[in-house]
C-alpha cells in the first residue's frame, strides 16, 4: 500500500514535537536572522517560511513592517495556534512545505525547518522525485529537501536565512551539498551556533548554524563567518557586520577549503596558533608522523553487552579523564570467555587513551600507567602508541594547552553529538621538546593527587604543566 506523502510528512511534524522538541527558536535567534536578511535586500518584499510552526518568524516579520508575508506549515493544529494579529497580518497555508507551488515567487526565505535526526529521514518517492537532492535516492533528510525547497522558492537575487545541522556545512559526504550551493547562490554568510539553545529543558544538544544565500551565481570568493559562544553576541555581529571590521572568531571574512563552510575550520584564533607552531624553531611533526599504531577500542551492545564480577577492567569514556584513568567513575569487567572481550582492544602501558566521541568528553585523555589499568578499551576512544621522540605523558599535557585544544576544536564534527576523526587527528600539529622526562614525573604526581583525593593539587599540576609547554613554546616562537 502507498503511503500518502501528506501523512508522512504529518508524521514528521506533529504540534507535540514542534513545540516541545528541538525546533522551538529562541527569539534573540530569529531577530538575528530577520535583521541580517534586512541587511541584505534592497526591498521589503514578499517573503515566506515554508515551516513556520508556531510562527515565531512570521511574528517578526509583520513587526518590521512587512506586508507581503506566508507561512506554510502541514500541521493543522500548529497553524490554528498562531495569535490571530499575526495570522491577519500574514497569509497562513496548510499544506505541504515541500510539495507546493510557489517558486521563484519571494524575495526572501527564512525559517528553522525540520531535521531529521529528530524527525527520521523522508522515504516518499513522490517526494524525493521532485527534488536534486531526492532524486535516485530511497532515503534523504528533510532538511536537505527544505534547504533546495528555500533556494526554489525564493526569486532571483533574493535571500535566504535558514537554520540547518552543522553537518551539512561540514561532514565530508555531504559535500555534494555544498557544490550545489556554490553553484546556485552567492553565500553572504555561515554562523556557527553554540549547542543547547533550542529548548534547554529538552536538553537537546544539537550543533547547529545558521546559512545566509542570495540566489545568484556568485565567485564567493571572501565569506563572513562567526562563531557564536553566547546568543547575546549576535547584536556585537550586526554591528560589525556592515562595518567589515574583524573581530577574533566573532566576525571574519575567509575564503575556503574544498567547499568547507565550517567556521570553526577557519577560526582565525586557530589560525594564529597554527602559524606560530610552524613559525616556531622547534621540531614540528604531524601527530601520525610520531606514533607506530593509532586504533579504534571494541565492544559490544544489546545482547551482546555482558559484564562479569571479575576479569579485564573495561575503560569506557567515563574513565578517560585529563587527571588520569579512574575507574572509581565506572568500575566494570569483562571475561575472555565473553564476546565484550575484544583483544584488539587491550591497552599496554605508556598507551595513550583519546575520547573520540560526546559532546562533554570528546578529547580528554589519559596515559596507561600500572598494570592494574591493562584492560578493553570501549569504541569511544582511540588508543595510541607513540614513538621514542613523542612522550606519551607530554601528549597528554599538550593536547590541554591552547595549542592542542584549539587543534582538536577545530577537527571536531557531528550534530547530534561530537565526533573528531581519525585522520584528522594524525594531522595536528605537535612540537618536539627536548626534555620530555620531566612530563612523565608530573603526570605520575597528579594521578597520584587525584587518586587520594586531593583533586585540586592534582589540577594544580595539570595546570603547571601546561604551562612549562606553553611557555616552551611561546619563548622559542618570540626569539
């Protein structure tokens, strides 16, 4: 039997999850986005939300005077809960946002449309048929067809302010994405969003930003971008904005990498720590170039996933800590005789564990110290094996410097949550210092604070540490 596209899109945006789920927009977010598309339009004109919910963006719109506005939403009940000044100031449809017939028809398009890692993937194929990004694919997410539906819908040089994942601004496979884009539109500007900002009560985590077009073909040679950390900072933005002026990561202008519209790839504070490790008289290696094995922990889940009373420590995430392993955080075994056991993921001493993935713990680390730690390391982390010239100990301390962090910052991917790549990871960059023992005797004092509870001397010496690298470096980079 086939399914309506009308009740599978339903399905995706119920008033229930509109309302209480990721896709309420915070009102500092949706001024934002009104007054840059204003700043970049020659005329109010006629302008559209093609998934307008609750209507928060059709509410700004009538208030900086539009006359011409439509809001397009499947939900019924959702449309019959827009305030009725704003339903008599705008044309409200019921229909389907992706299924309508209005292109080439405003000067601009605006709104926060559904994404699929909360709503599923669209699978109707008249729906995908009728779309670039649908079609000869069985599954797309719906925020890549409401994305194309956006650039459709609005006329030639208009504008486009739209709320996205942050993955299709930056994962690898979704570079086709950005082809289309750089073909199709000029990209007046890419923002960068910090995470829980849509509804903090759902705690929803999502990386999100928002992407400024003009349908046009355009060079795109030199693009804005901003990384926000506060929603109070994208009033500081419109300031500068019209200015040009540059301000650290808040507002710069860049061009790009292979179609990467990443901000933090470009962030000019990495930037200028990049250039002074390679302007610095140190050895300066790629990570992969100082390790003989960098590889993936194993486990198992669902059925699989059986812990015993005894056996091999498990170090999951929760264990890795930037202090050292404590498992007093998540004490759990694993028998040989199970298939938990993964022996490709044994740790030997002096391996260093690397958090891979989670959005409060994607690049802490620790350094396998004693015997009791040999255990299975879980598939959030990396283990890696470092060369003679690289201490496994000052790798630890390095990754916590504002050399390393920012290095790891700016690899960091995913929406739901973080994820840093392996190759990626080979890549940052790392300075060979000559005494790396001492790092080894710091390391050992601060894992022994910490494991007597003395956790503030053992920050105390993390803290140190730190700061003998960064002053290495900065005093060498200066003579």
């Amino acid at each position: 039997m086939k399914t309506n596209c009308r009740d599978q899109e339903q399905n995706h945006f119920s008033k229930k999850e509109k309302v209480l789920g990721q896709f309420f927009t915070p009102k500092r977010v949706v001024d934002f986005v009104l007054d840059f598309v204003e700043l970049n339009q020659n005329k109010k004109g006629k302008v559209a939300d093609p998934a307008c919910g609750d209507g928060i963006f059709l509410k700004g719109l009538t208030a900086r005077g539009y006359r011409d506005v439509v809001g397009i939403d499947i939900d019924k009940e959702m449309i019959e809960s827009i305030p009725e000044d704003i339903k008599s100031s705008a044309v409200v449809l019921n229909k389907e946002g992706l299924l309508d017939d209005l292109e080439n028809g405003f000067d601009a398009v605006v709104g926060n449309p559904p994404f699929s890692a909360k709503y599923g993937r669209v699978k109707d194929k008249e729906i995908l048929t009728r779309f670039e990004f649908g079609k000869n694919r069985k599954t797309q997410a719906v925020e890549i067809l409401f994305l194309e539906r956006f650039i459709r819908l609005t006329s030639q040089d208009g504008v486009i302010g739209i709320i996205l994942p942050y993955g299709i601004i930056s994962n690898r496979n979704l570079k086709f994405i950005r082809d289309y884009l750089f073909e199709k539109t000029q990209i007046l500007g890419v923002v960068s969003l910090p995470r829980f900002i849509f509804n903090k009560n759902f705690s929803t985590s999502s990386k999100t930003c928002i992407l400024f077009l003009k349908k046009c073909r355009a060079e795109n040679k030199e693009i804005f971008m901003s990384i926000v950390r506060d929603l109070k900072d994208l009033r500081e933005i419109l300031r500068l904005y019209p200015t040009r002026k540059e301000k650290n990561s808040l507002v710069f202008w860049t061009e790009t990498q292979d179609n990467n519209l990443s901000p933090e790839f470009y962030n000019p504070e990495t930037k200028k720590i990049e250039e002074e490790l390679k302007n610095s008289p140190l050895e300066i290696e790629k990570l992969k170039e100082l390790i003989t094995n960098m590889f993936l922990g194993g486990t198992e889940y669902g059925e699989k996933r059986e812990f015993s009373a005894e056996g091999e420590p498990f170090i999951s995430a929760k264990v890795v800590t930037n202090l050292g392993l404590d498992f007093e955080r998540d004490r759990r075994f694993v028998s040989r005789n199970n298939r938990m056991f993964k022996k490709g993921a044994l740790v030997r001493r002096n391996d260093l564990i690397f958090v891979r993935v989670g959005v409060g713990c994607a690049g802490r680390s620790s350094v396998v110290t004693s015997y009791d730690e040999l255990g299975v390391v879980d598939d959030w982390s990396y283990v890696i094996r470092t060369k003679e010239a690289l201490s496994p100990y000052f790798l630890s301390f390095y990754l916590q410097t504002r050399y390393g962090k920012a290095q790891v910052d700016k690899i960091k991917r995913g929406v739901g949550t973080v994820t840093i790549p392996q190759a990626l990871l080979g890549e940052i960059l790392i300075p060979i210092l000559e005494d790396q023992d001492q790092f080894r005797a710091l390391y050992l004092g601060m894992k022994k604070s910490h494991k007597e509870g003395d956790t503030k001397k053992a920050k105390e010496t993390l803290c140190r540490a730190v700061r003998i690298i960064e002053k290495s470096i900065s005093q060498k980079t200066a003579s």
